[in-house]
C-alpha cells in the first residue's frame, strides 16, 4: 500500500501576507527615520558650534547697548550664591548697580591706562566699551568695561593672568580710564579717584577681556584709616582701606561676566 501523501501545509492568507510586509516596511522606514534625525541632529550641532564660533568675535557690536551693559546689575535671585546666574531683577531698587551712562568713546588708547594698556595694544585690541555704575547707596561709583580683542589667540591667557594678579598687587595697575556721567552721582569721576580695580574670566577663550575700576562718588581717595585701624595698616599705605574698593570690583566684574555669558547667540542662518 502507498505511503500516505503528507498533509499539504496551511494557506498562508492574503491578509496575513500584507501584514507582514507592511511591518517590515515600517521597521526599514523606522530604520532609516531614525539615521536622517541623528544625522539632522549632528549637522545642527556642528552648525551651532561653528555659528557660536563665528558669531563671539562680533558680538560686540550686533547686540544692543542695553543688552551688554544691562540697566541694572545683580548677583542673581540668590546673591549670597556665587554661581547664581546674573539677572536683571524686574524690582530696580533690589538690584546691586545702577547703570549711569555709556560712553560713545570706544577707543582703545581713551578706555584704557597704565601698562596693562599696553600690552594689550601689543596684543591687538579692536575696541573698549565701557559704561558706568553707582551701587544703591550712590556711594561707590564703577566704570566697566568690555576689552575687545583682535584675536582670542596669541598672548590673550597670558593677558587674562596678568589682569588676575595686578588684584592682588598692594598698587595695583587701575586698568580701566574712568568715565564720568554728567548730571549724575558719577559726575567727579576721574582716574585720580580710583581706588580698587578687578577682572573676570567668565569669557575665557573668546577674544574679550573683562576689567573694572572702582571709586568713590565723592572722589575720596583711600588711604590710610583714622585711629587703630590706620595703625595696623600705617605700613601698607592704605591697603586695608583699599580692600572694600577691590571688594566691590570683584563683586560687579563678576555680575558683568555672567550677564554677558548668558547673552542667547544669535543663529546666522
């Protein structure tokens, strides 16, 4: 007797095959969805880094007066917290410096003095902005400003450490020319009142520098303190009276350098 024929196999439905290539459609779909948006992903995060790059050196002169030296100065909604991001409160009378003025000068010969003036003319210098500050008291008055560089190459580290180190001199070099606002608490400013200067890092690696000096409004110089004070300070020259002026620069450079940090880069599509 023959061998029986084995039992034909189940019919596949047409349905079910259609199923089947429109899943496998979907996964070569998904497949290759998934490769454009991680390539798309990529080229826009090369674009942002090269439009970052490009957009840094001019900077200076594309954002508004009002966004690099901001009406008001503050250390963030937390002041006690260095790392807090600089803000400018929407309250006036809880921000730490008031903006007087801008200067329309922006040479580099007129913003700056004293030999780091030189050096960073030997380095290349495009520009000074700079724009005046009083704190709430009307008591401290400081000019800031904003080094523009030629170039963030070269010499530009070597003239950030410079800066650092001229604030712990017992004289050391004021940096920044004083600009005085008529009309306001800044109108006696002059460099020979300057009693405390400061710089910030904040934009290390792009082709700025930041300085500041700072004084009194009613163009006290410091000097040596009255009684005990001046006695434990009689042989550093005033440097104990000196230290709040300095206090103070430190305090606004850094204010400055986080305002500008957080300055949104323009996308130059």
């Amino acid at each position: 007797m023959p061998a029986p024929f084995p039992p034909a196999a189940p019919r596949r439905s047409v349905a079910r095959g259609c199923f089947g290539a429109a899943l496998g459609l979907l996964g070569v779909v998904l497949v290759l969805g998934g490769g454009a948006l991680a390539a798309a992903g990529y080229r826009n995060h090369q674009r942002a880094e090269t439009n970052t790059t490009a957009y840094y050196p001019v900077m200076w002169r594309n954002e508004k007066t009002e966004t690099i030296f901001p009406a008001t100065l503050s250390g963030g909604a937390n002041s006690s917290d260095p790392d807090a991001p600089a803000t400018v409160p929407s309250d006036a009378e809880r921000a730490q410096w008031h903006r007087l003025g801008v200067s329309p000068e922006t040479s580099c010969d007129k913003g700056l003095t004293g030999t780091m003036k030189q050096a960073v003319l030997k380095q290349g210098c495009t520009a000074v902005l700079r724009a005046t500050y009083v704190d709430p008291s009307a008591g401290t008055v400081a000019t800031v400003a904003l080094i523009v560089l030629a170039t963030a190459d070269g010499d530009t580290q070597k003239l950030r450490d410079d800066l650092a180190e001229q604030q712990r001199q017992e004289h050391p070099d004021d940096v920044v020319h004083a600009y005085a606002v008529p009309g306001t608490a800044a109108a006696h400013w002059t460099d020979a009142g300057r009693n405390g200067m400061a710089s910030d890092s904040s934009l290390d690696g792009k082709p700025y520098l930041i300085a500041v000096a700072t004084g009194a409004t009613d163009a006290r110089v410091a000097g040596k303190l009255p009684g005990a004070w001046g006695a434990r300070d009689a042989e550093h020259d005033g440097e104990s009276d000196r230290s709040s002026w300095m206090s103070s620069a430190a305090d606004i450079s850094s204010m400055f350098g986080k305002s500008l940090s957080s300055i949104k880069l323009k996308d130059d599509e």
